[in-house]
C-alpha cells in the first residue's frame, strides 16, 4: 500500500476528508450475486447462498482489516438490512455480534442471505491520515450506471471456518459498463459476469472497477498488462498515460528479473471528483495481480504520470514482498482478529526502496534526483519517532501510540533497505545487493510457504554477511538511530545543500494564503512576503479572483495549488485580483521562491566502482 499526502490540508488550516438456492450446499461453494443495475438510496443488494452447514449456529464475516492496509477499518459497518431465509422463504433469527459479524440460528436450515452495501466513499472527511477513514483504494463506490468500485472484501463476507471454500461471485451490472479486473469472466452476456475463485482470500485479493469501457492492454516481457481509468468528466483516458506506464513498468521487470512469474496484471485508476462524496484518500493498494490506484482527477497531465509511476511501481513491487516473501501472519491472515506481523520494514519499506532505486538503475531519473529523494526521506523519517523499534511498531501498527508512526514505513522503512543494500554491496565487492537477497528468499520460501517472525532476521543474516544481522538487531529492532552518512560515506557519497524550487502558495503546511470565510474568496496572507507576490506586485489582502482565465475560490483551491507545482521559472502568467473593491488584471512572469535543502552529492571519487554497483548493478 501507498498512500499519498497531498496539500488538502489546506482547506482544513483555512476553515479550522438472486441466487438459487440449489447446486451451492451440494458442490460445497458460497455462491454470490452482487446486484448493480438496481441501486437504491446508493445502496447495492448482495445475495448469498451458502454451502452445506452441519452446526445449529453460524456466524458470517465481513472483514475488520484486509492485508496491504495496516488500519482497523470495520467494513461490515458500511452493511444493514441482514436478513436470513430458510429454503421456504421463512426468516431466521439473525443477531448482530459487532460492526462485522452476524450469527444466524437454526443455521442447518439456512439457505439465504440478503443485505444492503452502502459505499465508503460518501462517507470520506479528508486525506485518510489521522481519521477513521477507509483508505480510498481499499473502499468501495456505488455511483449507479456511472462506477462502481468493487473492493470484494466490501461486498462480500465470509462463513465462519470456511474460508478455504471455493467462492462463485455473479455480478449483475448495467450493459453500458464493464469490469476491469484480473480475474476471468465466465459467462459471455453484458450484463452479468461470473467469477470463480479457490477460497475467499483470492477472491479478496481480486478488485472490479465497473465503468464505461476505457482501456488498454500491451504485453511486458510475457506479462499482460491492463491499464483502466474512470474519469468523471473524461478528462483522461488510459490511452493518455499508457505510453509511461509501459516505460515504466518494462523497466520493472527488467529491474526484478526472475523474481516475478505474475501471467497478467491489472492497474484500476479511479480519478476522483475532488466532490464532498467522492475519494479524498489517494494513493494506492496492491494485489498480487493488480492495483488499486485513487488520485484527483485535477491533477495536471504531467503530475499525475509522475504519481503513477511512483505509486504504481511501488505497488508493482509488492510482487516480491509480502505477496511472495512473507509471514505467517500473511499467509494465515485472521480479516477480523488480526495478528500483524514485524516486518513492516520489508513489506513496506524495501518495496518503497525498489520503487526508487529501479528508476535510477534502469536511467528513468538522474543521480541527482534519486540523491534528493533519499534526502526528503531522512528528513521526514526524523519528524516521525526515529527512536522506536520498527519491529515492536510494525506488529502494534493497529494500535497507538504505534498507528501514527506507520507513514515510516515509507521513509524510515526505504532508508533500512538503502542501508542493507549497501552493507551487501561493500561486503561483496559490488557483486550482490539487497535484490539478491530477496532472490533467495523468494527461492527459500514463496507464496505457499511463509516464514516464521522470529526467524527472519537469522535466515537473511545466513544468507548475507554477518553485518546484515548486526544492523537489523541494533537498528530495526533495537531503538538507535540510523547514522545514514556512515553508509552513505561507503559509496562515497555525502551531505550537500541546493536550492529547490518551492510551492507559491504553500510551504510544508504553512499556507501563503488565506480564506475570506465570507465569500470563500481566496486572498494573500498579511505577514507573507515571497518572491512570487513582490514580482506581481500582489499585497496584504489582495483577493485571487482567476489565474491564467481559470477563476478560484475555496471550492477548487487544491486544482490551484496542484496546477502551480508544474510551473516553471519565468513562465507567462495572468491574474484577476481585486483590491479593496477594485477589480484588476495582473500580467507577468512565475518567480519561484526557492528553498534551501539538504541533498547528498558525491565526494569520494574512489568509491565510484561501489556506488555504480549500487545505483546501476
């Protein structure tokens, strides 16, 4: 999972996110129909018929947590109107345990069950940091005849004790839209498809996105890929961003090489409204043959392939680890009692770690670029607990204090992988990094075979170098700080500073600008003074009425911040502002205030063969 933190935190600053019965018990299958053609009050109904029950009582889940999200997020709570028939039609007593279960009496005679799904979408406050809401690529949207996203875990639960059973999902749905999924379709009309899955958890692990028909598909080094989009207004297409997600995603697979064995793969991009019932939690979620990936339709051309490709990769990259290399926590995963596993640091962070570092070994980004990315990461792993051990934080994610370090997984989780690539990379000679370890791993265990918690760290030490286990005890486990320039100083390189082009309205969470509560209008900040503002002459409570003939206001404040970041230096641009009651016309040229910022450069020409192998091996 990636999840993204946008400025959306500005507007808050401003304003403080029928199936028959027979057949199923016979051939011991939970049979379901999910019903999208006829949606009511946006409620979607859900049919299930059970297999055979030889206990008087029966309890039926839907997922309090699915694996990739590390949240607590109660799907069952977004469910009502559960009933249970017998084969007569006659109800059954049915009593709710919690948020996510039902137990059903006189369950021999059970032969239905029906209940209504509403969507979590609508139900959204903010980003999803620091709220209880669903991660967006993990939720589920009923938007009737336009899009559905079908999460399964949301719409489908699971019997006590029989998750190992095979599972038919029958979707009815309307002919102008389609399912983009990885699974295979079994019934040939257009308006119902039928899926077949092995045991609940790989019917979990397989997203629908239903929508007008917009994709495409190309071939990767034998891998099938299919790339789909809804955008709500058309302003994308999958055609528009499919020319850099091959790029990238042959890269990948050039940068795993034999790990991956994946046939086909899916990415299901939903762009969001930016509207108080859509998304606000962007980024993405993975699967072991498909992505989930939710960001603003807004979003400029440029910035949105840039985020595809990071999050994208990342999700591409969980390929290797957890869903091939992985605990028994995974493997075993409990959706409504569950035990989380240590390792976070892998799962997470050498998955965010290969999405970085491929780019610079396959010549997507520049040395200087991947410098300045591990550089943000050290300084955002520090605003976080750099003293907590990753190990006791990852296996009490669900819980506090523990919950709010989890965005380290990403910075701090990335650095240990950097980190154990380069001890491998100077204790071999530059011949091996941490992508052969996680090759052996893969060959040690893999998707059917898990590893026990306790024992990973001496499995990767017996296949590493004695230092790899010293750094993973005293730095992962242990509650030390990580002295990155030691490991950086191996391949020869160090701190430096630059100077990076900043945002015009915003600075980390600092805004430039304010709101007039009265008129939503958006105005310049009395005590700011920058470079963009002195070169257009825009003072103290100047109100921006349009940028470049596009009018803002609090309403689509993020589609200004978000089209500002591809700005250029010196670039022509045109304001309407007012001033006290005068409106006016400004014309002029972007100047960036630029910031200064730590990076890291390279210092020590002798190591040059090691950091080659390191960036380029």
């Amino acid at each position: 999972m990636k999840k993204i933190l946008y400025t959306l935190a500005l507007a808050v600053t401003f304003w403080s996110c029928k199936t028959g019965s027979t057949g199923a018990a016979k051939s011991n299958t939970v049979e379901v129909n999910i019903n999208l053609t006829d949606v009511k009050d946006d409620k979607v109904l859900v049919t299930v018929t059970p297999p055979a029950i030889k206990t008087d009582e029966i309890v039926y889940s839907i997922p309090k947590t699915v694996p990739g999200t590390y949240s607590t997020d109660n799907y069952g709570k977004y469910s009502e109107d559960f009933k249970a028939f017998d084969a007569k039609g006659n109800p059954l007593t049915v009593k709710r345990i919690d948020d996510n279960s039902w137990s059903i009496s006189n369950a021999k005679t059970l032969k239905k069950i029906t209940y209504l799904v509403n969507d979590t979408f609508d139900t959204e406050k903010g980003t999803g940091f620091g709220n209880d809401d669903v991660f967006s690529p993990a939720g589920t949207n009923i938007n009737a005849g336009k899009n559905f996203m079908v999460n399964t875990h949301g719409f489908v639960g699971y019997f006590q004790d029989k998750l190992d059973i095979p599972y038919k999902v029958t979707i009815t749905h309307p002919e102008t839209l389609w399912g983009a999924t990885s699974m295979t379709d079994e019934d040939a009309s257009n308006t119902s498809d039928v899926f077949k899955t092995s045991r609940y958890a790989v019917l979990v692990e397989n997203p629908i996105m239903y929508a007008k028909p917009d994709y495409t598909t190309f071939n990767v080094n034998g891998m099938d890929i299919l790339i789909a989009v809804y955008s709500p207004t058309g302003k994308y297409t999958a055609e528009s961003i499919t020319p850099e997600m091959k790029t990238m995603m042959t890269a990948q697979k050039n940068f795993l090489g034999k790990v991956n064995s994946t046939k086909k793969y899916s990415v299901l991009v939903y762009l969001s409204s930016m509207e108080k019932d859509d998304a606000h939690g962007f980024g993405a979620l993975e699967h072991p043959t498909a992505t989930t990936v939710v960001l603003p339709e807004t979003m400029p051309k440029e910035k949105l392939v840039e985020t595809m490709k990071d999050v994208v990769s990342h999700e591409f990259f969980h390929i290797v680890t957890p869903l091939t290399i992985h605990s028994k926590e995974i493997q075993f995963f409990d959706y409504n009692a569950p035990k989380m596993s240590e390792h976070l640091w892998m799962y997470e962070g050498v998955t965010e770690y290969f999405a970085n570092l491929f780019q610079i070994n396959q010549g997507l980004i520049d040395e200087a670029e991947f410098y300045t990315r591990i550089a943000d990461k050290i300084d955002q792993s520090k605003q976080l607990n750099d003293t907590m051990s990753f190990t006791v934080m990852s296996k009490n994610v669900l819980e506090q204090p523990y919950k709010d370090q989890y965005l380290n997984v990403y910075q701090k989780g990335a650095l240990i992988g950097m980190c154990i690539d380069i001890i491998i990379r100077e204790k071999s000679n530059g011949e091996r990094g941490i992508l052969d370890l996680m090759h052996k791993l893969s060959d040690e265990y893999g998707v059917e075979k898990p590893f026990n918690d306790d024992e990973l760290f001496a499995k990767i030490t017996s296949l590493t170098y004695p230092e790899v286990g010293e750094f993973l005890n005293k730095y992962v486990a242990g509650t030390t700080p990580i002295p990155y320039d030691f490991y950086l100083a191996k391949v020869g390189v160090a701190k430096a500073t630059t100077k990076k082009p900043g945002n015009p309205f915003i600075k980390g969470q600092m805004p430039y600008i304010t709101i007039d509560k009265a008129t939503k209008e958006i105005a310049v900040r009395p005590e700011v003074e920058t470079e963009f503002f002195k070169n257009l002459n825009l003072k103290a409570g100047d109100k921006i009425l349009a940028v470049n003939n596009k009018s803002y206001n609090l309403d689509n404040i993020y589609d200004l911040i978000t089209e500002s970041e591809n700005w250029k230096e010196n670039d022509p641009i045109t304001l309407k502002i007012k001033r006290g009651a005068k409106e006016e016309t400004i014309k002029g040229t972007v100047k960036l205030p630029y910031e200064e910022a730590e990076t890291f450069t390279v210092t020590d020409p002798s190591k040059e063969k090691l950091k080659n192998a390191w960036l380029k091996g």
